[in-house]
C-alpha cells in the first residue's frame, strides 16, 4: 500500500489518507480512506468536513472509506433503536450514494453492561462490492 496524508483534510476530528490501489487484471484504483471522530459534536452527523470530504470524493470521482465513531444509533445498521443522530445520519447518506458496511447486530461499543452499535464503516457504492469479510 502506498499510503499519502491529505493533510488539507485533516483536523481535530477528521484523519484523510489517499492510496493507490492494485486491481485485479492490472491498474490500480485510487481511494480515500478517512477515520471520522463526530461522537461529541453538537450537530447531527456527519459533520460539516465530513460532508465537504464525501462530496469531493464524489466529484472527483475518488473511492472512498469512512469509518466513524458516529455515536447514532439506527436499526439499518443493527441498533435496536433509533436515535435523532440516527435518522440524521441515515437520511444524510441517501444522497452521496454511500453504502453502510456494518452488518449484523455485533455490538461496537461497549461500557458499563450496556452495548450498542455506534461505530460505522462506510464506503462508496462503486467499491461496496470489493469489501469482503468486514468485521465491525
């Protein structure tokens, strides 16, 4: 792997790594891996360099990889519940043709004798179908 900081994109809560990839049958595919940190953010997720990151994947056409401590919680990706933070998070992903990874109800989180699933892995649909044995 041939791993390039984006140092442009990073801040306190958002880490932007750019690989070059090698694809079966020769070439390669670029891809932007990020690690998202919005659990203590007062708005709803993702936040708003989140959102500046997902778009210029997009309009750059960039694979891309977020994994977020998103602190939502959302019965698509496993929750037994939904929260305000989910519904924003879900309803924010329907636009950027991003796909969720997490599968399963395998709890993310845990503390106290309580569990949940509030850490995500998302992808960009064009790539979903290359992810194989993900594990939260």
């Amino acid at each position: 792997m041939n791993a390039i900081l984006m140092p442009a994109w990073c801040s306190r809560d958002l880490a932007v790594i750019k690989e070059e990839l090698p694809e079966e049958g020769g070439g390669s595919r670029k891809m932007v891996v990020a690690s998202a940190f919005p659990c203590d953010s007062q708005g709803p997720p993702p936040t708003a360099e989140a959102q500046r990151l997902i778009q210029h994947c997009q309009e750059t056409r960039l694979a891309l990889i977020i994994g977020c401590d998103a602190n939502s919680h959302h019965t698509a990706w496993g929750c037994s519940d939904i929260n305000s933070r989910g519904e924003a998070l879900l309803e924010s992903l329907a636009s950027p043709n991003l796909v969720i990874l997490n599968r399963g109800s395998k709890p993310t989180f845990r503390r106290a004798g309580r569990e949940t699933i509030m850490d995500l892995t998302l992808c960009s649909q064009e790539i979903s179908h290359v992810i194989r044995r993900w594990r939260g």
